[in-house]
C-alpha cells in the first residue's frame, strides 16, 4: 500500500501549551433539533474568528498547519487552522451566557493531544460519543446497530485494509509499524470495550476517525480520545499552502529553510486563494 496508514500529527505555529479545560460529557441532545445546533455553531464560529483577529490571545485559539493527509479531502495538507478553545472549555459563571459552550457531538471535527503522546496533536472526527456502540463492516460504519451516511468519507486507496473495513473484527491483525503506547491503549479498549462485536465507548471518552480512512491514525488503532485530551474545535482555513508532506512533517534546520525558501518562491503560485478564510464546519447529523 503506497504511502503510511499512520498519520495525523499537527505542527504547531504557536508553540505555547495551556492545558485544555474539561467539562462533563454527555450525549448530545436531540431534542430541540437541529436548526438550532446550526445556528448556534456559526455564531460560535464567526465570535472566536472576531476574537483571534482582534486580539491574537493563545488562550483563545491556537494556530497549527497541517501536515497529513488524514482528514482530506475536508481538511487539506498545508492548511493552517484557526482552532477554537472556547468551544469545549468549561463554561464560567458570566461567559456561559455570552459564548456557545458545546460538548462533543456527532460530526465535529476536534483537535486534540494523542492519546498515546500528548507532545503531537491530530485533528479527526467524532464518530462515537459516551454510550455509543461502533463496528464497520466491509468500511461501513455502524453506530447504535445502523449504519452512517457519512458523505464526507474519502477512500484514497482502491482496495480495502481488513484491519480497517472490518473493526473491531479485525483488530488482532499483525500491526506493520508497532509502537509500545499506542497498541497498549488499543489492547485496552479491545480487552475492556468491546461487547457483541462492537467497541462500547466510555463515559467521557470518544471514538475518532479520519475522514480519509485509508489513511487515519485514529481510534482504530489507539482506542479513545479522552475528554481532557480535546483542546478544541477547528473553526477556520486562514491560509492554504500547497506543499508536500515530507517538508511539513520535518524541523531539521535544512529542512525549515528549504520550506521557507519554497514559500518566499512561490508564495502565490502555491497558495491556495479559494480556501482562505474558509470556514470550517462538522457535519450535521439529523436528530
């Protein structure tokens, strides 16, 4: 299979680390629909935007580029993002009326330290919340027993990993590129999670995948995002460029300059225009 199914791994332009604020999870409501969630998140969306532009606050937002291609074609390599603290953050007596405070909910597209090493932080897309029972069959993801309308979904290979289209089936298989953290923690959730042949997801736990399956470091291999580990939700492109993975993923001196040397060179050639400030949402389930 050409290219590594392992990927994921943000670069940071803003290296300062706070550590995110937690909230109780739950399940999301269904009850007052989805219009309502719409609107709710665009306003969210365009507040943080107008803080980060006004005020540059780390402990607002965060700005990373993305060096993989797991979240294509949604997410793009060489995108830098704009990433929303607040969403998730535990809402204070006076700013829970006056910001959209949210818990993760089906569809969202989250950023959050790797479980397996919280120095690297991925993006992927909630796929499980607490209670939610998840296997895929031949790739079809089923949640609750019925399978999801997951337009958003790229297959970037033509044929299919049996590792990844039949999960948690297949998980035993012989992992190519083992790491000691990573297959501990997904030993943990086949050993304790699983039940009738579905990954049950903990209370203040989620699943996450990739929207380029073929090609996603996400639950199937690492088990579950912690509810500590979300730092928040990435709400706009504020810059696309196009440039190749090998020089993203890299920060040898060599390789910092020749990326520099490539941007001063072909700056607007290589930009992506129609995807600046382009706004970044998750999919809207029905209720």
């Amino acid at each position: 299979m050409a290219g590594s199914r392992y990927n994921g791994v943000l670069t940071m332009d803003i290296p300062e680390r706070t550590p995110p604020s937690s909230d109780q999870a739950d399940l999301p409501s269904r009850d007052r629909g989805s219009q309502k969630r719409v609107s709710r998140g665009v306003v969210g969306e365009w507040v943080v935007t107008i803080l980060v532009l006004l005020f540059a606050s780390t402990s607002v937002a965060w700005a990373y580029v993305v060096p993989t291609g797991s979240m294509e074609k949604t997410i793009l390599i060489g995108d830098h993002l704009i990433v929303d603290k607040l969403a998730y953050a535990k809402p204070g007596s006076i700013s829970r009326y006056l910001l959209p405070y949210e818990t993760p909910k089906h569809g969202d597209i989250i950023a959050f330290r790797y479980p397996a090493d919280p120095s690297s932080v991925f993006v992927k897309r909630v796929v499980g919340v607490p209670g939610d029972r998840i296997r895929i069959v031949n790739q079809v993801v089923y949640r609750n027993g019925l399978p999801l309308h997951e337009p958003y979904v790229w297959h970037s290979i033509p044929f299919a990993d049996p590792f990844q289209a039949d999960f948690p089936l297949n998980a035993s298989l012989p992992d190519t590129n083992p790491d000691k953290q990573r297959d501990a923690l997904l030993h943990d959730m086949l050993d304790h999670h699983v039940s009738n042949g579905e990954v049950v997801v903990p209370g203040r736990a989620y699943f996450a995948m990739g929207d380029n399956r073929d090609n996603s470091l996400d639950s199937r291999y690492w088990g579950f995002v912690p509810r500590e580990n979300i730092i928040g939700k990435p709400v706009l492109i504020y810059w696309s460029y196009d440039a190749p993975e090998r020089d993203l993923m890299s920060n040898t001196p060599s390789d910092v300059g020749r990326h520099f040397l490539d941007v001063s060179t072909h700056f607007f050639k290589r930009t992506r225009w129609s995807r600046t400030f382009q706004v970044v949402r998750g999919y809207q389930e029905l209720p």
